[in-house]
C-alpha cells in the first residue's frame, strides 16, 4: 500500500520541477498545521466555537437581531428598575470643597437605610456568611487595629503578617498537607479559584503541555469559567447525575486525556448546596 501510494504521487509530480515540489510541501504541510492547530489548540471546542457561530449568526438576522434587543432592554430596565429609584441622586463628580464629618455620616446613614430587603434576618442564601450580633461587635473592635496596616511590608507590620501565616498553617494542617506545601491568602472566591487554576496551568505548561485542559461539572462555581477564559485554557464541562444532581463522575472519567491538568470537584456546589463525590472522582482515570 506504501509503495502504490509513493508510486502514484510520483507519477502525478513527475512533471513538476524540484523547487515547486518543495514549495507546494511546504505549503501543504503548513495548511495542515494551521488546520490541526485551530481544530485541537483553542480554549473552546470545535463543536462549541461552531455552536456559537451558529448563534451569532441566527441573533445577527434582522428578524431576529430586533427581537434580541427588545427583550435585552426590557431585562436591563427592569434591573435598572430593581436597583435605583426615581428619587436616586447621584455623586458623580468629586467634591470641590472638604466635607465636613457630619455630612459624611448623614450620607453614609442614608446608605445604610438604602438597603430595602433584610439581609441581616438569615433567610438569604449566598450574600453575607454571619450576621451575629457578638461577632460583628467583636469584629468592629479588632478591624480597626489593622485596618491602615498594609501586610505587603511584613518587615513593619508583624504583628499582622503573623496573623497571617497562623491562619495559612492552619488550613495547610486542616487539610494534611505535606512539608512542601504552601498556602496563600486571597481576597475571595474568585481570586481563590483563579489561582488554583492557574497553578495547575503552570504546572502542566513546566510538564511540556502547552494546550492545557479543565474537567468540570456544570454545577461547578462560574469563576472557573473566568479563571480559564482569563488563562487561556480549555474547559471541558460535563453534565450532573440526573438521579444525585451531584457530578457525574462517568462522564469526568471520560474527558480524561494527557492534556487534563485539574478536575473540578464541589463541596458543596454552586446551585444545590451539595456534595460531589469526591473520593471517586479522585480516583478517576
């Protein structure tokens, strides 16, 4: 088979002289890359970037595109409508003159009255983590010791930057980790998961993986959306078990290839509040 193959690309090059052979090589092979290398190295799928041409090109249709926006403008007036009033009057040049102390505190007493639903009566879920009337007075009292300290100048502030570390030692030991790991204090969620994707980007690209992946499933938390879109990496979501609507470990297990460098796992997860099984999909390969 080889050979019949050489043999018939012979006969259809004979004619051609060396250097356009090599140049249409050349050109061939530079074709393929470029084909192979927007099919397979892209933060999106194939069939996800097709699925969203798709799309864009239907909502890009006159019929259609006035639709779209009719309904878009609705949905922004009615959050506009949720969150300001007629009545609202807007600060949105700087002051020329110093404020005095007590219009300050007016104002601010006027923001805190803003707020129209209660928070503070425990019946929300995901907006504030305690509203314990002893913590919040014992926070009041510590937080204004530290608050002006800046912990990127440990070497001045001490005191702060041990806070710190007593805090980092104690998630590393809550968690078993080894002598050789470390921890490090973020500001929230997102810059949480952020940097654990980008972590593990980092390792991958050190193992020789330029085009590295993330397995999740769709009932994970939409930072790591943005940490992959931020990173450039390839996120693969899979659905949840219709029967647990926990991860579906089956379809993780599935996506596994040699480009996978972190699989996603919640406890609990972003819609439900529940735990995915995360002994197996640690075990998964």
């Amino acid at each position: 088979m080889p050979e019949m193959i050489r043999d018939r690309v012979n006969e259809v090059l004979e004619e051609n002289d060396s250097s356009s052979v090599i140049l249409s090589t050349a050109l061939s092979s530079y074709a393929i890359w470029k084909l192979y290398t927007w099919v397979y190295h892209h933060e999106l799928s194939l069939s996800q970037r097709l699925r969203l041409g798709f799309f864009e090109f239907v909502k890009s249709l006159p019929i259609i595109s006035g639709k779209v926006k009719e309904q878009v403008d609705a949905e922004k007036a009615e959050m506009a409508k949720n969150l300001t009033t007629a009545a609202d009057k807007w600060i949105s040049q700087i002051p020329a003159d110093e404020m005095k102390d007590e219009d300050l505190i007016k104002l601010m007493k006027e923001y805190i009255d803003y707020d129209k639903i209660d928070w503070r009566g425990g019946r929300l879920s995901g907006t504030t983590f305690e509203s314990n009337a002893e913590i919040t007075k014992l926070c009041a009292l510590i937080y204004p010791q530290f608050m002006l300290q800046n912990p990127l100048h440990a070497d001045l502030h001490k005191g702060l930057r041990k806070i710190e570390a007593e805090a980092l030692s104690q998630v590393l030991n809550l968690y078993n980790a080894p002598k050789t790991g470390c921890a490090l204090m973020t500001g929230g969620g997102s810059e949480s998961l952020g940097l654990a994707v980008l972590a593990a980007r980092n390792r991958a690209h050190s193992r020789g993986i330029r085009w590295p992946e993330v397995i999740m499933c769709r009932t994970a938390h939409s930072s790591i959306d943005k940490a992959c879109h931020y990173f450039r990496i390839k996120l693969i979501k899979v659905d949840y078990d219709y029967s647990s609507w926990t991860a579906n470990v089956k379809q993780m297990a599935a996506q596994i290839n040699r480009n996978t460098c972190l699989i996603i796992a919640s406890a609990p997860d972003y819609p439900h509040g529940l735990i995915d099984d995360i002994q197996a999909i640690s075990t998964s390969q």
